[in-house]
C-alpha cells in the first residue's frame, strides 16, 4: 500500500491511493472552470455565474491583513476532480480505499450509533449518503450541493450567492467559480430535525484544492444541528481549502452549525461563513480550528430582524508552524438584536493565533446587546498571540461588552496539581481542557471526546 | 518625548490642538498620566507609553468629552520593552449630540518583557442621537509569563438607573447629570494620592460644565 510515512504526530495522516474518473488540468482557467460546470451538466445560470466569479477573482487582490498567504502557488493546484462515477447510497458499495479512509476517522461508528444522516465527502463529490426515512417524511432534504442544484434548483436558485455574494472576498470568488460538493439542506416551516446531520471532508489528491459550497435554508420556526468534521492526509506540497457556507435563518427558527476543523499542517483554510437571521431566529455557529497550516475563519451573523441572536463560540489550537487567525462577526441591523462571542485560543511549540473579530451595531438597532469574551493560553516563550477586536456603535441605547484576557497556564495552579502528585504534563493537559470546557461541553459527545483527544494529542511535548 | 526617571504625574488637558507625545519610562520609574479632553472639532491624539526600564509602571487615565458634531481619534500603545513591568490604561468618553469617538489602543509585549502585567479598558457613555463610537483594542503578546487584559464597552443612560434617581426625586437633567458626573468621576477612583485624586475629579467636573 503506498501509505505515506506520517509526518510529525498527525495521526490522520495518511494517503490512499487515488481513483478518479475526471482531474482537471493544473490552475484555473476560463476552460477548467466550463470543464467542471459541463462534467456537472449544470444549468446556464450557474455556469454564467461560475464564469463571472472567475473574472471577480482574477480582479480582487489578496486581503493586506491577517496571515500571510503569499505561499499559496495557485497555479499548481487542481481545481476540480471528481473521484468516482456514479454516488452510492449503501456503506458496502463504496470503493474499499475510500471505506477505508472513512473507517480510519470513525464514521462507520457515528453510523452505528443512529445519528441522522451521513453525507460523506471524498475529494470534490459527495460519494455516500444515507438520509434516514424519517427525514425524507417531514420534508427535509439532505443532499449534496450539486443533486440539491439538480432536484431543487428554484431553491438553490433563489438563495445561492444572497448571503455571500460573488465579489464578497476573492477566497467567495475563487469558490464560487469552482465549487463543488457541499451539503444542500431544506427544513420546512416547523420541522424540527432532533439529531445533528453530519457531513466529513476530506482532501486526498495530492495539490487538490477544496472548494465546497453549502447552502441551509431553515424555514419559519423550524431548527436543526448541521455537523461538519474535516480531516485531511498529509503531503508534501501545500494546499488549499476554501469553502463557502451560507446559511438563511427564518423567522423564529433556529440552527446550528458544529465545525471541527483538523487538516493536516499543510492545509490552507481559508473559509467564508455567513448567516441570514430573520425575526426572533437564532443562529449559533460552534467552530473548532486544530489543524491547518493557515486558518482564516470568521464565522458571522447578520442579525435582521426584531430580536434576532447570533452566537459563536470558537476554539483555535496552534502549534508549531501554525496560525490560526479566526475569530466571529456579529452585524446588529434590527432593534433588540443579541449576540455572544466566545473564542478560547491555545498556543504552543511556536505557533501563533489570533483573534478577528467585529461587532457592528447600524443606526436603528435600539437596545442591541452583544458581548464579546477572548481568551488566550500561550503555553510557551516561542508562541503567540493576538487580539484584535473591532467594535464599531452607530446606535445609543446599545449595551456593547468586550473583554479579552491573555496569560500563561498560572505557576499557583501547576504547583497545587503536581503537589497533588499529578505530572507537568498532566496537568497543563488537566488546565487546557478546563480552560476550553465550556466550548466542548456543547459538542456532540463523541465530538467532545475527540477534541479532547486532539488537544492532548497537540500538546504532548510541548511542556515548556 | 517626555522621559521619567522617578514617580511622576503627568496632566494633559486637550482642546483643539490635540496631542502627540511618547512617554519612555525608566528604570522602577512610575507614571501617572491624566488626560483631560474637550471636543467639539475634529481632534486626534496619540500619547504612547513605553515602559523601558525593567520594574517601571504607567497609569493612563483619560476622561473625554464631546459635544456638537466634535470627533476625537484617540490612539494609544502600552509598548512593554522590559521584564516586570505594569501597565494600566483606562479611557472613558461622554459622547453627547451628534459627536463621535474613534479609540484604538495597542498593547504591545516584547520577547524579553516577561512578567509582564498589562491591562487596557475603555468605556463609551452615548448621550446623543446620532453620537457614535468605535473601539479597536489590540493585543500582540511575544512573550509567555504573562498578563495582559483588555475590555471595552459601549452603553447609555440605564433606564433602572434614571427610574431609581426619579423614585428619589431626581428626575430628568439633574439625573442625567449625576449618572454621567459617576461615569467619569470614577476613572480617578483608583489613584492613590487624595491631592491628586481630588484635583482630577475637580478638573472632570469643570470639563462637563
């Protein structure tokens, strides 16, 4: 098997190898980009839009701010490969590399254990689903983004691009031209969907790009918990995932959108996450960042009607040659909006993070509350960290808090445990767990023990 | 550039001009800096602190006031050169009628500034319609063996507040005028020195007059 040895302690990291009915050539291309839009046999508008997004991305410069991805050699990426012919529906029928990629990260289990629906992504296309009846008989449709364009494309046509459009960021640009796979999710009025729906990344072509795009839309007074896990192989030679998620909140529904984020060390991730929320809807964006070379990940709420709350809760471990640069924006139009931002980061063996983060408050949106919390752990002299907060108040009768907090793991605490006859590298393990425990309290439970389990992963060695 | 070599108390009052000036503190030298500001035009300040001498320490308090369509740029930076150093800033702006305040403040902590102790707070008190303001704090730590804090918060008048001064017969302006007199006031609550305390208190209130 031509398993690649792992590289530092990423325990992910490995390599498959690849079948693949279509790769397109190196770079982008007017031509890649009609190539992918005809493998897809796609509707013109898309196609059109694909080809605007091109020419808006070739015009955008890269953002002056934030890390540095000057690194990126957009040139030597593929674009869009599409690695089996036709989907599957039934776990057996899979190609074996590819079940076995899946059994590695555990997804046969999460399976086991009933949640609601698996919507695998291998490469660019989504290769195994299986949406449990009781979801098709209320009406929620769980799909791929490229069947949700072909079986609803009124649906897709209505909102794809209406939260983040085309010219937002040249990363939206870049994925909007070349998207492809994602999840398309539909939850009528009322419907509550009681078990998360859970969707896994992964890369595995060597210099493969990653450009997903998903869409939910949550009609009036419904609610639903959507999963998304990443994990990628290791390689030798960088490379870049930049999706787009959009998410529509309606009137008095609710979502959630849970993200655990574990490329390999190579991985660009530079990500654009925006919700629409409507009259007393509740968005919460729960976002963990662990791997990756380079993260940018902002996840916001644009908060528009009467009442609306957006919550983001963020976790961001670097470690050697990383930086996490993510953060959340909060968008406050409409009168009593609230919102919270809680972000914990961790830095160790000379990595670096930041926060980024904004809360706009627009004339009008009287009795707006938002409160922003920020801490860091910097566990050794090498690492580092940033805060860099934005709150901009156009509004008076607003209550606008922030407060950031950046120290070192306290010498009293590691004194009272390893008097208690705990190692040092317990207990700093001990104090990073209590540190981001109120953000993985509210993870999926094997989630949680997985973050756990990474986190202790991340920090063994790094005892300073 | 102002140097302090012992323990000194800087007072600043503001108007029109506004104010550039770095303050390099030395070695277990100790600054207070109090500033006193007044707007009702376009007005920036950048006072930064520099703490160069290991064991030195800065306070910077700053009241501000603003009125008609006044704007004030308010740039600030904690720049921790040296170990066990202490820095503590806190800012607070009345923004009355259409006037806007723009505050950005850095904490800055070198490599070798260990045990470091950096704290940064500023508060905006909307008293106008169209008053706005906008806080940019930041942080950018190199260091580890460190404490650095930074808050910030945008409010008005509470109503709790004016409905608690009216069931105690203070009603309207005069309680307006208490609430904001706190605000203010209690910036200087931590100084030490009662001269020196008594004086800022005094100053604030002739700002607000």
């Amino acid at each position: 098997m031509n398993t690649q040895p792992p590289v530092g302690n990423y325990k992910y990291g490995f390599h498959k190898p690849e079948h693949y009915v279509f790769k397109s050539e190196r770079g982008l291309t007017e031509d890649v980009v009609r190539q992918v839009s005809a493998h897809k046999g796609e509707p013109d508008w898309m196609r059109d839009r694909r080809l605007t997004a091109l020419s808006v991305y070739g015009k955008k410069p890269l953002p002056l701010w934030g890390a540095d991805l000057t690194a990126i050699k957009f040139d030597d990426i593929y674009y869009y490969i599409k690695p089996t012919k036709d989907k599957v529906s039934d776990w057996k029928d899979l190609p074996p590399e590819i079940r076995d990629t899946y059994d590695r990260i555990g997804i046969p289990e999460a399976e086991k254990k009933f949640l609601a629906g698996v919507s695998a992504q291998y490469e660019s296309e989504v290769v195994y689903k299986s949406i449990q009846d009781t979801l098709s008989k209320k009406g929620v449709v769980f799909l791929d983004m490229d069947s949700g364009l072909k079986e609803y494309p009124d649906i897709v046509r209505q909102y794809f691009g209406t939260i983040i459009p085309t010219g937002d960021n040249k990363f939206a640009a870049l994925n909007t031209s070349v998207w492809s796979g994602g999840s398309f999710v539909y939850v009528p009025k009322g419907v509550h969907v009681d078990l998360p729906l859970q969707a896994y990344f992964r890369i595995n072509a060597a210099n493969m790009g990653q450009f997903e795009r998903t869409l939910i839309v949550a009609e009036e007074g419904s609610f639903v918990h959507y999963v998304e896990g990443c994990t990628a192989p290791i390689y030798t030679t960088d490379s870049l995932h930049s999706a787009v998620v959009e998410i529509i909140v309606k009137k008095g529904a609710r979502v959630r959108y849970t993200t655990i984020q574990n490329w390999s060390t190579n991985v660009y991730n530079l990500v654009t996450k925006r919700a629409r929320v409507e009259e007393e809807g509740t968005m919460e964006w729960v976002d963990g960042n662990l791997g990756s070379k380079v993260t940018m990940k902002y996840p916001s709420v644009y908060l528009m009607g009467r009442k609306a709350r957006g919550e983001v809760l963020s976790i961001a471990y670097a470690g050697a040659h990383q930086h996490q640069d993510a953060g959340g924006k909060a968008i406050h139009f409409a009168p009593e909006t609230t919102s919270q931002i809680i972000s914990k980061s961790i830095s160790s063996g000379g990595g670096r993070t930041s926060y980024r983060g904004l809360v706009h408050v627009y004339p009008g949106a009287k009795n707006a509350k938002s409160k922003v919390v920020c801490d860091a752990l910097i566990l050794d002299e090498r690492s580092r960290s940033d805060t860099y907060p934005t709150m901009k108040i156009d509004e008076q009768n607003v209550q606008i808090e922030h407060e950031a907090t950046v120290s070192k793991i306290g010498d009293e605490q590691l004194f009272y445990l390893t008097s208690r006859g705990v190692t040092k590298e317990q207990a700093q393990s001990m104090i990073v767990n209590g540190f981001i425990e109120p953000i993985v309290k509210e993870l999926p439970l094997e989630y949680a023990v997985e973050m756990n389990r990474l986190i202790e992963l991340q920090m063994e060695g790094s005892v300073g | 550039m102002k140097r302090i070599h012992n323990n000194q108390v800087i007072v600043e009052r503001v108007g029109g001009e506004g104010l550039q000036q770095e303050y390099i503190v030395g070695k277990d030298a100790s600054l207070t800096l109090i500033l006193m500001v007044r707007v009702s035009g376009v007005v920036s300040l950048t006072p930064s602190v520099t703490l160069k001498g290991p064991g030195s320490s800065a306070t910077i308090l700053g009241v501000i006031y603003g009125t008609g369509k006044g704007v004030v740029n308010i740039t600030t930076l904690q720049h921790h050169e040296a170990p066990n150093t202490t820095s503590n800033l806190l800012i607070k702006s009345v923004m009355t009628e259409e006037s806007m305040c723009r505050y950005e403040g850095s904490i800055l902590v070198d490599k070798r500034a260990q045990k470091t102790n950096a704290y940064q707070r500023n508060e905006n008190l909307l008293l106008g319609d169209h008053a706005h303001a906008t806080s940019k704090p930041a942080l950018e730590i190199l260091a580890n063996d460190v404490r650095c804090t930074h808050g910030a918060l945008v409010k008005t008048l509470d109503a709790d507040e004016l409905w608690y001064a009216a069931t105690r017969g203070i009603g309207g302006t005069a309680a307006r005028y208490m609430i904001l007199n706190g605000f203010l006031l209690s910036t200087f609550d931590g100084i030490a020195d009662t001269i020196v305390r008594e004086e800022a208190y005094r100053e604030t209130l002739s700002l607000v007059a």
